[in-house]
C-alpha cells in the first residue's frame, strides 16, 4: 500500500502579544499606594516604585502619569517626588539614572502642558500679584529641620544642589529645553521681578533657581540670551544683582566657612564640594558668551552696562567670587565685543536729565559705563582674558581709524573714537592705584597704549625709524625712540602689526628701571590719548575729535555728581 502524498503545511500563525500601555489613572493611583502606611509613608519606597513605573510607556505615558499623580497627590513635590529624595535613591543605586532623567523629562513635559498644579501668590491686601507653582516648593526651603541659621543656609544649598542635579545631566531634550525657557521665565517674571512681593530673600532665591534652570545644559547657551534679551535694561540689571546675591550664599566659598559650624552639615557628614554650586553670576553671563545670535548681542549689550551700574558684584567687599565674575565678563567682551562697544560708544546727545542746571545727555551715561566695563576687562590685573580683549579693542580702534581716513570721512566713527578715548582714559583713572601697584600691569599697559598707536597705521608706514620716533613722541621720551631704533630686526610683528616682545621690552625698559615710575596718572591718560589719535590723516578730524573726546570727559564728570 502507496502512503498517500503529505502536502507540506503552514505553520500555525500565533496572536501576537502587543505591549499594552499602562492605563496612567489607575498606574497613579497604584504608585500612591505603595508605602502606605500608618504613621509616615515609605516615601523611599514609592520613589523606588516611581522609578519602575515611570519606564513603563513612552513620553506621553510618563508626561500623563506625572500628570495624574499630581492630580491625585497635589503635595506630592513637598513629600515623596522632590529631587532630594530622588537623588538619593539614584546614589544608593535603587532608581537608575535612566529613570531618573525620564522622571526630570516627564515632570517638564507636564509643566509645558500646564499640567502642574499651581495657585495665585496673594498680596498683603488680599489681591493676586502672581502665580506660584508645585515646583517652586525649594524657594521655601522645605523640609527644614532647624531653626539655626547657619543650618538653614546649608539646607537651602543643599536643596538648590538637587534640584541642579536632577534637572542637569544628560538628558538634553526638547521637553527639557522648553521647560528651561518656561519655567525659567515663571521665576523671574513672579518672584525676582515682582515688585509686590515683598520677601527679598524669596526674590533673590527665585533669580537663583532661575540661574540654575537656564545653566543646566551647557550647550544651550540660546535659552540664556533668550531669556535676558526679552529683559529690559532695568529689569536685567536688578535680576543678575538678586542672581550674584543668591550665587554668594550657595557657593564653595561662602560655604566652606559654614559648613563646619552647621550641625546639620556634621549630622549628615557634608562638606561645601557636596552642596555647593559654581558662582552662579559667572555661569549666566559664560552661557551668554557660548553662542552668537540676535538674542545673544542683545544681552551681552545690556549685561556691558552691569559694572556700572551695579559695582559691587565686582568687589571683593562684598563676593568672595570676584575673580571668576571678572573673569565671566573678559570672556563675554572676548566674545561679544562688536555689539557690546557699539552700544556704549554712540556720540548720542540725546538730553536725558539735568544736574546743576545742565543738560544730561545719553553719551554721558554711555562712556561712564564704558569706563567701567574697560575697568573690569582691560585694566584689572586679574583678568584672564584681557590679551584676548585689548586685542580686540585694537582691532575695533582699527576700524574706526581706517573710516575716518576714508575720502569721504566718517563723523559717526569719529565719535565713536572719541567715546573709545573717554572710556579708555576714565578706566585708567578709576584704577591707576591698582596699576601702579602691580609691575606687570602697568608694564603691560604702556605696551597696549603704544599697539593704540599703531592701530589703524597702513603697513607701509611703520617703518622702524618712523615708529620708534611716533613711540618717543607719544611717551614724551627721546630714550624711547633710541632704544627700539636700537632693537635688532623689525620692531613690528609681521602677523600682528603691532609691536613685538623685544620691542616692547626695549619700550618698558627705556621709560624707567623702576617699573612703578613708568607713568604717572596724568601721563598714562596723555599717551592713551594720543595714541588713539595717532594715524588720524586729517587736521580738521583731529582737531574735531579732540573737541569730542573733551566733551565726553566732562560728561563723565557731570553724569557722576
């Protein structure tokens, strides 16, 4: 008997199983059950539940999740869901750092959707003055276990340390991005710059946190300049002073003296490196020099107004962070200097008040302000970047000299140049104790007062003898012009234009032995004045910007009473 043919079969199609999405209602309201008990909750155990559930869908599972957990727990932030108690979780290795940072996203998702539970900040008189948020429980300090005030200063670090930490790190997302901008604009617009609110501590808090938010990602220096160029001159200058007040009170310096008389500190066996968090001044100001947009000029111009009109962030009175606040305002001239000088150098007779009977006028201001910001980015003999800066203050100087040489002139450039030599000459009047007690800087200025000099001079006319007599003249010293005629090989860097390190030595070296006899102050002001103008072709332009530069030290003096 012939086995009938078998015809091969199909396999057997099984169903398959598709994920089903956690329903984030009843997820929620699973998740606050978890820990519960009589007494306290075991909130640590929810977060560890929290880290679980939060990996458990995609983005807009985890957005709707944190959503439906506020709604159910409104108190949730000042309890279980605060970054310190994440935190912590992550350090003993119970949540991992991918559920952390989708936790930070999900929560900032939620804040973007207006998902976050919020109420109107009531005045003294019953009226609204503005909007709080669930997320702003840190300006409060909560969770405060003392009524010490050193501990309290050292919780409150400890907490804006946290919220830095979880909302930093690596999760550069959009949700996250947005939120920075938002949540950002929420600190500034209803506390730090709330008029009607009366707590001082709370404003510069806020300004703080809002500090922190926008400095998270440091490759999102946009956000920052986004956010200060939608300020306004006033509204940004009273917003970095609460900033420098709150960066002083939670930085390694100020806390290194704390931390060691803070019980809490000694209970919880924590140092400054643990709760402390960079000068948060310098970090605004650096993210605004990490990118080069509209936004970014425009903020960079108004934050040049900030050494004048707000000095003491730059005094060492009043910070122990001045260094790197110098230090942040040399890297943002370096890298914004074009629009922060022409802000300040306009030859504006625009009438903006009266002092004594006579009229104020918007140049005044303008090269007041310019004195101070070259004070900070030229003249302190700390500034780290101030070869990068005069640099760039030659090449500027260089521009307008080369238009005011042009055939048809330049009366806008020969103002500038004018305010250029006020603001140079009023900085090395502010600071010349300061330079005349450093060797190298005054010996470093007599070289930038002679590069002034050279700027804007065609190649062709720097010919060794013809500039070393140009130097002698401008120092007032025949010895000058002998000892770089004296100089082996060429005075004048080929790649540069300006002069070299030999000849600079040779300059230095022929005003005087002693290196504090270089100039006096007259004499310093008098050779910068000159320098700036040396090039100028024209006798009539000379003799206008004389007029002008005459006109803007006068000024100074009449803005300052």
């Amino acid at each position: 008997m012939i086995d009938p043919v078998q015809s091969p079969q199909s396999p057997v199609q099984l169903p398959t199983e598709v994920p089903q999405t956690p329903d984030p209602e009843q997820a929620a309201q699973d998740l606050l059950e978890v820990g519960s008990q009589w007494g306290t909750d075991d909130y640590d155990a929810r977060v560890r539940a929290f880290g679980e559930a939060i990996q458990e869908g995609d983005a807009d599972y985890r957005q709707a999740l944190v959503a439906e957990i506020l709604r159910q727990d409104p108190n949730a932030f000042n309890s279980w869901m605060s970054p310190t108690r994440i935190n912590a979780q992550v350090d003993a290795g119970q949540v991992s750092q991918s559920a952390r940072g989708d936790m930070a996203e999900a929560i900032a998702a939620a804040y973007n959707a207006g998902q976050i539970p919020s109420q109107d900040i009531v005045g003294p008189d019953g009226e609204v003055i503005g909007t709080s948020s669930a997320l702003d429980t840190y300006l409060h300090n909560p969770d405060s276990t003392s009524t010490d005030g050193v501990d309290q200063q050292v919780e409150h670090a400890r907490n804006m340390r946290e919220f830095a930490e979880f909302f930093g790190g690596p999760h550069y997302s959009s949700d996250i991005s947005s939120f920075r901008e938002t949540y950002s604009q929420h600190l500034i617009t209803d506390y730090a710059l709330n008029d009607q609110l009366e707590d001082g501590a709370l404003r510069d808090n806020a300004a703080g946190l809002a500090a922190i938010v926008l400095t998270g990602d440091p490759t999102r220096g946009d956000i920052a300049a986004d956010v200060l160029a939608g300020l306004d001159q006033g509204q940004l200058q009273s917003l970095m002073e609460r900033v420098a007040r709150a960066g002083d009170s939670i930085s390694p310096n100020h806390l290194e003296g704390l931390v060691e008389h803070s019980t809490v500190a000694y209970r919880d066996g924590l140092t400054a490196a643990d709760i402390s968090i960079p000068d948060l001044f310098s970090s605004l100001v650096a993210q605004v020099s990490r990118v080069d947009t509209a936004e970014s000029r425009e903020a960079a111009a108004m934050l040049a107004r900030v050494p004048a009109s707000s000095g003491d962030i730059f005094s060492d009175r009043h910070t122990g962070n001045v260094q790197e606040r110098v230090d942040a305002m040399g890297l943002l001239f370096v890298s914004h200097s074009e629009p922060m000088l022409e802000s300040l150098t306009d030859f504006d007779t625009t009438r903006i008040g009266s002092k004594d009977d006579a009229d104020v006028k918007q140049y005044m201001q303008d090269a007041s302000d310019l004195g101070a910001l070259f004070n900070v980015v030229l003249f302190d003999g700390d500034q780290t970047y101030q070869g990068s800066a005069r640099a760039a203050v030659l090449e500027y100087a260089e521009g307008l000299k080369s238009q005011i040489n042009t055939a048809e002139g330049d009366a806008d450039a020969m103002g500038r140049l004018s305010m250029l030599m006020g603001g140079a000459d009023d900085a090395i009047t502010q600071g010349f104790n300061e330079l005349k007690a450093r060797e190298d800087a005054q010996t470093e200025m007599v070289s930038f007062i002679a590069d002034l000099a050279l700027a804007g001079i065609p190649v062709g006319d720097k010919a060794k003898d013809a500039v070393s007599g140009m130097i002698g003249e401008l120092f007032s010293s025949p010895q000058v012009t002998e000892a770089l005629k004296g100089v082996s090989g060429s005075i004048i860097d080929s790649t540069t234009g300006y002069l070299t390190d030999e000849a600079k030595q040779a300059l230095t070296g022929a005003l005087g032995e002693d290196e504090t006899e270089l100039l006096d102050q007259q004499g310093a002001s008098n050779a910068l004045r000159e320098a700036l103008l040396t090039g100028i072709s024209n006798e009539r332009d000379l003799a206008a910007i004389e007029n002008y530069a005459e006109d803007v030290s006068q000024g100074i003096n009449l803005w300052r009473k």
